[in-house]
C-alpha cells in the first residue's frame, strides 16, 4: 500500500507542478517564438528585444493567474499534510 501512495503522490505531484507552469511558460513561449521570427525575418540580433517582452508578458500571467496558482499549490500542500497521519500507521 505504500508503494501505491509514493506512486500515486508523484503522479498527483507532476500533475500539480504541470498546472502551476503552464499558465507561465505557454504564454512566454509564444511571445519568444513570435519575437524570434521577426528578428529572423529582419536580421535584427538584439538579446534585449527578447528578454524585455517575455519579461512583460510573464508579469502580466503573474498579475492575472497568481492568485489561482498559489490557491492551487496552498490546497496541494494541505492535501500533502492531511495524508501524513495515514503514511504514519
């Protein structure tokens, strides 16, 4: 049975973790793939014009999903706690 709970808090773990880095990285991978292309396409090798809109549109995940997020890893690790007495018998 306690293999069955390391597997199964792993997967829920990978699960979570998957949750609470999309919203940041999905939309942060566009925007770099976007700037990308257009430097591509005018030859225009500047490592600041990356940087600074990928830093813009994180910020912006981070005001508008923030909320969410942290009430999804606060509910996680509450999860986590309440199933030590079960591990601890």
């Amino acid at each position: 049975m306690e293999a069955d709970f390391f597997v199964a808090s792993a997967s829920h773990t990978m699960w979570i973790l998957m949750l609470a880095c999309a919203p940041l990285l999905i939309p942060t991978l566009v925007v770099g793939v976007l700037i990308g292309m257009v430097q591509a396409a005018t030859s225009i090798n500047e490592a600041t014009l990356t940087f600074v809109p990928k830093l813009i549109v994180f910020a912006l995940v981070i005001i508008l999903f923030g909320s969410a997020i942290l009430v999804l890893l606060t509910d996680f690790t509450q999860d986590i706690f309440a199933r030590i007495p079960e591990l601890v018998r």
